[in-house]
C-alpha cells in the first residue's frame, strides 16, 4: 500500500504513526481505555459530564415524537441558521445573511474540515497555533497541503510578531485560529490578531476562526470574534457549535458562518462528507442559542469556579500551572514532583494515583516536554476526588 495514500497522510500528520510504520490510537482513545482499566478519574478528554439544559434537552425530545427524524435541509433548517445570524448580533454586533452566510455541519469538526478541504491542497500552506487541536494536523495531512506552524510561547503562550510574519508568505491559503485555544486555555491577545488579520489581508489569505468556547471566557472579559477586528470579516469563516456551550458533544451540531461565497465553497464539500445531520437536535439548538443571558452567564461562572477549584489543587499537589483565560483546560508541569516525558507521566498517573490527564505533546512538537493538560468541565466532586489522588504525589 502507498505510503502516500490519503488515510497515511492523514494519520501520520496526526502523529500517529510510529517510525516502525505502525498505526496507532489516538492519544484521547489511549487515555480513556486507561481510565476504564484502572478507574482513573478521567481529567483528560474534554467532554463534560453535566447534562445540557432542560429546556434543550426537552426539545430534541419533542421534535423526535413530533416526528423530525428526516433530512434536514442541506444548510441546515431555517429555524437554527436564523437562530445563528441572532447569536452572532446578540453578542458580538456581527450581521450576517442566514440564508447565504450561514451553514449547519456536523461540529465544528467537520466544518474545520469542509472549511480546509474546500479552499487548500497540494502545494499550498495552511498556518496554524502551535500547540494545536490534533484534528486540524490530520485534514491538513488530507489535503495534501503543507502544515505551518506559529509557536506559542509558555507559559503565556502567546505568539511572536516575528514567528507571525515567518510563518504567513503567499504560498499561504488559509490560517486556522483558535481562541480560547485549545490546547492551552489561552486568549490570543488582540495585537496579535490585528498582526495575523494583516498578514491574512496583505497575502490574500482566508482565515478559518476555531471559536467553540467563545461563551467560556473568564475573569470578567467577553469574547471577541476574529470577524470583528478591520479587515477580517470579508476574509474569515467563523466555527463554532454546540457541543461547549450547551454540554452536548454527542449531538454533533455546529456551523460555520462568512461571506457568502466563502459559505459557497465550505458547502460544496459538507455535502459530500455527511450531507446533512441531526435533524431533531437543530431546533433544540436554536431554543438554546436563544436563552436568556442568565444562562450564559451562569455557564461562565460555573466552569469559573470550577477552573479555580482544580486550579488551587493543583497547585497544592506541586505543580506549575499556566494561566486559564478562557476553555476547560489547565496546562501544568510536574518538574517539581520528579515528573518528566508528558506521555509517560500521564500513562504513570492514570495508574497510580488513578487521574488521566493529556500529554501537551500530543498537539505538536513546539511545548515543553513535561506539560500535561488537564480539564475542569467536570462536576466539583469529580474535580475535588482527582485533586485528592494527586495531592498524593508529594508524600
């Protein structure tokens, strides 16, 4: 078989095929079959364990009895993508078309996807934050593009004005941002996207916005789009679901909102991949992108709390942590305590004391060695017991 055959290209920019050729899980799978084995308190993947809220919930109920449970139509029904263009005025005073400038994919990964696949391949660059989200490593290995990368800096990871300008040339298609960021829970600063939105303008590049945790944003600060700094809005595709915001990840629903000939472009692609998804759970959706701003807020407060309540054991149990602006993740290290390669750290401490936690080497080269990132989307008790076994670990 070609070692150049799309599925290769894409698992070994994903990292995950080994220098004796062979294929193997993803990191998230790897630590999770831990967690089961050795009933490890899984601080590691990022799905929360809370229920969404009812009045979501109730409505994808509904609409299944009343009978939606066909395809809905190919940009998604009307109700969720007027419920969008609302959300995108609401909170941040961005206009947008929902008949042209809005489309319903399945997540926000498979709007990433469509997003890449459409506008970048062979020959082409596509720049990312580096650490980054594993998932875009992997399309971009599947468009045959070239993965670029500019490096964030601990433990502020914050980008340079000279890695920006390195890593943007003409040879540059698109540039993918994520804030809040994932992996590291980092808010890019606003210089550095005026900086990159320039970059983007002056090499007539689109920029793909990765901004799923725009409603987890703390210490009183508010999000702010990419779409919203000059020059941007008529050059960047703006992702976002609802999977953070409302503690549905299995539902699948997200979309991808731009100009409308940039829409045109994503759509032809999204509807080769799933042609459409989850019918009954997109009006559930527009009920909850709808809520009242107590919800919101209540959310931010929450996930808040619980920030600092993993943020505070942490620090007792003898690690260094990175500051959390925004997201569900904290970025540590464990020099202190004697710990060394994040992958064997995070294998040893499912084990012993029983918590899983994520390696930062597994979303690029360009971290630290040691860093592990853990996540706070967690009831407090879970949050408090994982503490507890940590706190372990300086006897």
């Amino acid at each position: 078989m070609s070692t150049d055959a799309p599925w290769m290209r894409t698992a070994r920019s994903a990292g995950l095929i080994g220098a004796d050729g062979t294929v193997r899980p993803t990191i998230f799978a790897e630590m999770s079959a831990l967690a089961l084995e050795h009933d490890a308190v899984n601080l590691g993947q990022a799905f929360p364990d809370d229920d969404g809220p009812s009045v979501v919930l109730e409505a994808a109920v509904e609409a299944i009895r009343a009978g939606v449970n066909q395809y809905p139509p190919g940009r998604g029904t009307a109700e969720l993508r007027a419920a969008i263009a609302e959300h995108q005025q609401r909170f941040y005073g961005l206009s947008l078309d929902p008949a042209t400038q809005v489309l319903v994919t399945a997540g926000a990964t498979e709007a990433i996807a469509a997003s890449l696949l459409a506008l970048a391949g062979p020959g082409d660059e596509v720049v990312t934050l580096e650490p980054f989200y594993d998932a875009y490593a992997a399309v971009i290995g599947l468009s045959g593009a070239r993965h670029v990368t500019i490096p964030l800096s601990e433990p502020g990871f914050q980008p340079s004005a000279a890695a920006i300008d390195a890593a943007i040339t003409d040879r540059t298609r698109v540039i993918v941002l994520n804030s809040p960021h994932n992996p590291t829970g980092s808010i890019l600063a606003p210089e550095h996207v005026e900086r990159i939105v320039a970059a983007a303008v002056r090499h007539d590049a689109v920029i793909v916005s990765d901004e799923v945790y725009e409603h987890l944003v703390y210490d009183g600060a508010r999000h702010r789009p990419t779409a919203s700094f000059a020059g941007a809005a008529e050059r960047t595709l703006t992702v976002s679901s609802a999977a953070k915001t409302f503690s549905v990840t299995g539902w699948k629903i997200g979309w991808v909102t731009g100009p409308a000939a940039l829409i045109e472009a994503v759509l032809g692609v999204k509807q080769w991949l799933t042609y459409v998804n989850g019918a009954p759970f997109q009006g559930a959706v527009a009920r909850g992108l709808r809520l009242d701003d107590d919800f919101f807020d209540g959310l931010r407060s929450t996930m808040q709390r619980r920030r600092d309540l993993l943020a505070t054991g942490l620090v007792d149990a003898g690690f260094t942590i990175a500051p959390t602006a925004g997201s569900y993740f904290i970025v540590v290290d464990g020099a202190a305590l004697g710990l060394g390669d994040a992958a064997e750290s995070a294998r040893a401490l499912a084990v012993d004391p029983g918590v899983v936690a994520i390696p930062l080497s597994a979303f690029g080269s360009a971290v630290s060695a040691s860093a592990l990132r853990f996540a706070f989307c967690k009831p407090d008790a879970v949050i408090a017991e994982g503490v507890r076994r940590l706190q372990g670990l300086r006897r």
